[in-house]
C-alpha cells in the first residue's frame, strides 16, 4: 500500500528544459536507489499536462534503468572473471571463520548463481 508521507518542490534553474529535465531525473534517481518505489504525483494540481510529464519522466527513468543493466551486462564476464580471481586468491580460507572464510564462500555462491553451477 502507497502512503503519502509528505512533498517537496524542486526548483531547478536549467538553461532549457531539457538540462532540467535530466537533473530532475537524476533526483528522482537517487530517491529510487534509497526506496522500494517512487510514485510522481501531483497533490494540488499545479501542473499543466501532468500525465504527459510523468509519463516523459517514467520513460527518462526507464531509460536509464535500461543503459546501466545494458552496461552491467556488458561488463558481466569481467566481473565474474575477477570475482574468480579474488576466490582463488581466498581459497586458503576455504574453512575459516571470520571476514575471509565469509568472503569465501560469497564469492563461491555468486559463481555458482552466475554460471549455473553447483558450488
């Protein structure tokens, strides 16, 4: 369930709308990293064309979202590769107790969920 918890206004001085519109989205951005849901809404009616601007800053957000699963894709078998390199690295800690065996046996699990095979 939505609860309304409270408002702000952001005013953002911008050279055209399009630089607003991209810091505004950057905003929106970081508040959607730090909550399970961001809803735009216009509670007292102010804006012109609302539904068009939310729709045009969903799409902006999609976007986005879209480039960096785009670019962590991209950069997936280089992480794994480097992940795999920090687990050997580790292995000696294979049974320890602490920060390393930890580390270890994260690092195993996560290789094992990205390649499909069994740790």
């Amino acid at each position: 369930m939505t609860q309304y918890i409270g408002q702000i206004t952001v005013i953002i001085e911008a050279a055209d709308e399009s630089v607003a519109e991209s810091r505004l989205c950057a905003i929106a951005k970081n508040v959607e990293d730090e909550t399970d849901e961001v809803v735009f809404a216009d509670h007292n009616g102010d804006v012109e064309n609302y539904e068009e601007l939310e729709a045009e800053c969903q799409k902006s957000l999609d976007a986005g979202q879209h480039e960096a699963n785009a670019r962590l894709a991209s950069t997936a078998p280089r992480l794994l590769a480097a992940l795999i390199v920090c687990s050997d690295l580790l292995a000696d800690y294979d049974e320890a107790e602490g920060e390393e065996g930890d580390a270890y046996r994260e690092a195993l699990a996560a290789i094992a969920e990205a390649t499909g095979r069994p740790a």
